[in-house]
C-alpha cells in the first residue's frame, strides 16, 4: 500500500449521506483520477462515482455522497491507479421523523503527538458508537517537548508550525497513525478546531504562541492553517470562514458545533491562569455577532429532544488556585467571558431549552462533569497531551488527590473531577436520559488499549442536576 497510505475517513453524516476523504501520495504534481464507491458491503455497492485527487489540495479527497438511507451502516472505499484503500465503515444520520431510538457518541480531544500514543483513538475505534465528536487540539501547532527526555515520540519534521507546508506536513505525520486512522475508518469524527490547529491562545486577532517577528503575519499563519485544516479533516465546509455548523440526529437530538477560538473570541484578559476571578468583567466577546445570529436560529429552530453543543472550551466556572496561592480563573475558557455566558443561558431558556441541554468540551486536559443552568457539561481529558496535573503541579506525589478534592469543594457544581488521566468519554443517549462515561488509560507511554471506567454520571429528561450512574455493560 502506497498510495492510501494516510487511511480513509467518514464524517457529518446526513440522513441521506455522508462526507468521505481520502489522499494520495505522489511524487510530483500531477492530479490523480480517484474512484469511490460506497455499499451495504464491498461486494454489493449501491453507489459509485469519480473524483480528482489535486495538489491544489495536497492531493486530498472529499467527496458528499447522497442518496443513502436513513441510520445505516455502509462500508466506502477508494481506487486510484490499480491500488485499493483500505474499507471504511460509515455510518449515515438518523431520519428527522425516524423513531427516538439510541445513539452512542465518543468525545475526544487534546493529542500531542510528542505526549504519547492515541490509545484512545484505538478504543473509541473499538467501540460501538454512531459518531465521535472530536472538540480540537487534534493536532499541536508547537514542538513544546522537542527532543527532551519527556517526549515519547518524536515530530518530524519538529519545531513550531508556520507554512502551509508545515501544516501539512504534521497533518500527514498524524495520519500516519494506525489508531488514528482505525478511528477514522471505523466511525464518522465530528471535528472543530480549537487553538493548537492554528497556535496556542489563538483568538480571532492573533494567539499568545504568535510572535510576529519569529512566525511573521498572524493572517498569513492563519490562512496556511485553516487551509490544511479544510484540506487533511474531513468537515463539511459551511458557507462561512469558521467551522461552526450543526449536525442533525433524528428526533433524538441535534447537535450544534461552536467556533470559540477564531471566528469571535476577543483577547482573553490575561495569558496564562493569572489570579483573577475579575477576569471577565469587561464584557467580551467569544462567539462573535455573526455566529450569535446563527445560534439562536439553530436553538429557536431545533426541535430535536436533546440540544447537544460540542465547543472547545469549558462552560462551566471553575476556581482553581494560582501560582500565587490565590484563587483565579482560567480566562480563556468561559469563565473569562462571563456575560457571553449568561446571554448563552438566556438564549436556551428563552428558546424552550431550560433543561435538556449538553455541552461536550475538552481543551482542559482533564475530566469534569458539572451542573449547568440548562442542564450538565461533559468534559473531556485528554487524548495524550501533559494533564492538568502535570501542568498544574509538576512533580508534586500524591498532591492532584488532594487538589481533587479541593476543586470538589471549592466549586459545588461538580459532580467529577480527575485531573491525572488520560483518556476519552462515551456518550450514551437515549429519549431518558444521557448517561456520560469517562474512560481513563493506563499509559500513554507505549501502544497499550488497558484503561478503566473513570465514573458515570446521568443527565435525565426534564431535569436539572447530574445523577450517578453505574458502571456500563461493556
Ligand atoms: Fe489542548
């Protein structure tokens, strides 16, 4: 196999259709004639077409494929050149009026190549689910490990991403990856970015990692990522510059995809977790007026029996201790855009949605489950960047149990807090109520699928308030 070797993807299914991708890899520039086929299995294929593979998109493939049936399983492939990719399995979006059944849904983000192995992705891959939902961080901008002994496995080419070129060239070394590329093949990945696509603390004006006279233009930098990032992950691309989109499914839920990080994120008030829970006082913007006007079209619209907002960062606020001994708040996750917030909160309960709402978010490199207003956040850890506690107390034995228990207390929404592992979540949904798992591995440090289920917690229809739950029949 030569020339699939970067694997295939499915993604943004419909009721009728879903989204495929694949690349070739060539020497040179010539464009690439590429066949696809799509079937309730290899040997009986329902439908079939052609396509180019281009080196004006470093000869990826995307093809929207319709005409499917409503919540069914398909396999898909490419052939190019006498060579064959390798199958696929797809699976399409509910009807709208189809029967309010179940969904099984994965939760991933944060995976720095240098931090480990994706034994998460090899997992999710495993399981039985309709779709992952992959909240960003899926690939890093920086090379902050480097050669150092803490670097598991090494980036080539390293160093920090600035060029086209380079952004391909790390997307490329990602899906290189055998448990990448198993996740790919095996469920639809629901994609936005966050900031390390781009650069650390990206916002819609520039990113604390950018430094002009190292990396140049902030919008040449941005226009080079946004481009690989179009090109290498399977996205619908709306009719706008930003990734936010929804993902409707059935009658069961809808699923709205958010862009915090560049479409309208003003500044943050500080770099850094600086010791201010003053941080957000000066209203600011996170979401950005043009997506505000879909969003509440979107929520108004929806009348799907769950409203689930996959976004980067974390909504709920959470105190934690600062440097300083003092109690601060992280500004770039919500807690620094506090009024952004409650207009969000306002929104969802004037709309008809003060329960039954869901954020899925990441970006913390940790596991919460919290209480929200309008229903309960399900956080992330995650898939192998340095945890929250590696970040927070370098070196410290025993001291992320206790900070553990302090985070319990010191924010009483909480319902789970682990702040160590690595990891992912599953999403088990039905007309009820949604039960979130949160399943944490052993090492990230070899290829190794050993992990343990990390608690559950349930939130239920019409109600307010996570309640726990049992372990799952796996
Ligand atoms: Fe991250």
């Amino acid at each position: 196999m030569t020339l699939f070797r970067h694997g295939v993807a499915s993604a943004d299914p419909l009721p009728d259709g879903v989204l495929l991708w694949t690349r070739c890899t060539v020497d040179g520039t010539a464009p690439v004639a590429v066949e696809w086929w799509v079937g309730r299995t290899p040997a009986d294929v329902v439908t079939r077409g052609s396509t180019v593979a281009s080196p004006d998109r470093d000869h990826t493939v995307q093809v929207d494929v319709t005409g499917l049936e409503p919540a069914t399983t398909y396999a898909y492939g490419f052939s190019a050149g006498g060579e064959a990719s390798p199958v696929g399995r797809a699976r399409t979006a509910p009807a709208p009026d189809g029967p309010m059944d179940r969904l099984r849904i994965g939760l991933a983000s944060c995976a720095h190549w240098s931090g480990g192995y994706f034994n998460a992705y090899a997992n999710l891959a495993a399981r039985d689910l309709d779709l992952v939902v992959h909240v960003g961080d899926y690939i890093y901008e920086n090379d902050i490990l480097g050669r150092s002994r803490r670097a598991v496995r090494a980036l080539r080419p390293g160093g920090a991403l600035v060029t086209l070129d380079d952004y391909r060239a790390r997307y490329a070394q990602y899906r290189s990856d055998p448990d990448l590329q198993a996740l790919h093949a095996r469920h639809p990945v629901l994609a936005v970015w966050d900031d390390h696509e781009l650069a650390g603390g990206a916002w819609r004006g520039g990113a604390a990692a950018h430094r002009p006279e190292r990396h140049g233009e902030w919008e040449a930098r941005r226009a080079a990522a946004v481009q690989a990032y179009f090109e290498w992950m399977p996205v619908r691309r709306p009719d706008h510059a930003s990734v936010f989109r929804t993902v409707r499914l059935g009658p069961l839920a809808d699923l709205v995809l958010l862009d915090t990080r560049l479409v309208g994120r003003d500044r943050p008030a500080t770099d850094g977790h600086r010791p201010a829970l003053t941080a957000g006082r000066t209203p600011r913007s996170l979401l950005g007026e043009d997506q505000w006007r879909w969003l509440a079209g979107e929520v108004t619209s929806s009348t799907a029996r769950w409203l689930l907002v996959g976004n980067q960062v974390m909504m709920a606020p959470l105190r934690m201790l600062n440097g300083a001994g003092g109690v601060g708040v992280n500004p770039s996750q919500w807690d620094g855009y506090p009024t952004e917030r409650r207009r969000l909160y306002d929104l969802l309960q004037g709309a008809g949605r003060a329960t039954g709402v869901a954020v899925l978010s990441g970006d913390i490199h940790s596991s919460w489950a919290a209480d929200l207003p309008v229903g309960a956040e399900f956080v992330s850890p995650s898939v192998t960047t340095d945890s929250f506690a590696k970040t927070l107390l370098p070196g410290i034995p025993g001291a992320a149990g206790f900070a553990r228990l302090w985070f319990l207390a010191q924010n009483r929404h909480l319902r789970l807090a682990d702040i160590t592992h690595h990891g992912y979540v599953t999403l088990d949904v039905t007309g009820e109520r949604i039960q979130g798992d949160w399943w944490h591995l052993g090492t990230v440090a070899r290829r190794d699928r050993g992990e343990r289920w990390g608690g559950g917690w349930q939130l239920r229809e019409g109600r307010l308030g996570l309640v726990r739950a049992g372990a799952p029949a796996t």
